[in-house]
C-alpha cells in the first residue's frame, strides 16, 4: 500500500504530493521540498538532496539509515537517487500535482466521449503518449525513465 502526503516547499508557495512505497520508510524522510522559486537559493548536496527540474527534495539520511532493516533490497549505501527512484520518497505522479492536472485533462477529453466516442478513444491513447513525450522533453526524472 502506498500513501501520498502532501508537503509544502520551503517558500510556502507550491505543494508536491510525496508517495511513500508500502510505508517502507516514515514522512519524516523527507526534510524538506523546494518548489522552482525557492531552490535557487539552495545549496545543492548530493548526499542528501534529489533534483528534478528545478524542484529538490532534500532527505534525511540519518533517518534512512535507521529504517535501513526495512527495505532489504537496498543493497549498498542508501542515497536519495535510490530513495526517489526506488519509490520509498517520490513524487504522485510524474511530477509535483501531476495526478491533478491528468485527471483535469482527462476529465476535458471525457467530455468529448458524449459527443465522438469514437474520436474520443482515438484521442485518449494518443493523450497518454503525447503526454509522456511533452513530459520527457520537459525533463522530468520519473518520465525518462520510461
């Protein structure tokens, strides 16, 4: 089971909903997020932080190690590329309010099911594709890897 939390970032201005895989690891992982706006003023470290254009989530890796025992597949040291890309600490989605804007935009193309059903299906399977590309482009780690 996954549960989302829905963080702030530093500045207040932005939100990221985080998932959590299987509650292997607890919320207080994540130390803090910085939304565009406020990580420009950050000092990346490596060692405790994951970027993802132009968003960070910084980590606490004291508290990774101590959850460690959790998460027997993490072989080697835990790092945040591990932690985000391994799903413990990601974001809902593709990016920070993605789940948000899919469902609004599949909501828009649900209204075209009334209308052409069968352009709506034609539209739907290519939404998704076009979606994915536009989102790769854009550079968002979790859309380069698929």
């Amino acid at each position: 089971m996954c549960e989302d939390h829905e963080m702030r970032c530093s500045c207040g201005a932005s939100s990221a909903s985080i998932m959590f895989r299987d509650e292997i690891f607890p919320e207080e992982i994540v130390s803090r997020v910085y939304c565009p706006q406020c990580s420009a003023g950050v000092e990346f470290d490596a060692a405790t932080m994951v970027a993802d254009n132009g968003w960070i989530i910084e980590f606490d890796m004291e508290v990774a190690e101590y959850f460690r025992d959790r998460a027997p597949e993490l072989t080697g040291a835990i790092t945040p590329e591990a932690l985000f890309d391994g799903g413990y600490a990601t974001w809902r989605g593709v990016y920070p309010g993605e789940h948000e804007d899919s469902a609004r935009e599949r909501q828009e193309l649900l209204e075209l099911s009334r209308i052409d059903k069968a352009r709506y299906f034609k539209e739907f399977k290519q939404w998704g594709r076009k979606r994915m590309e536009r989102l790769r482009q854009e550079g968002w780690r979790k859309a380069q890897a698929s």
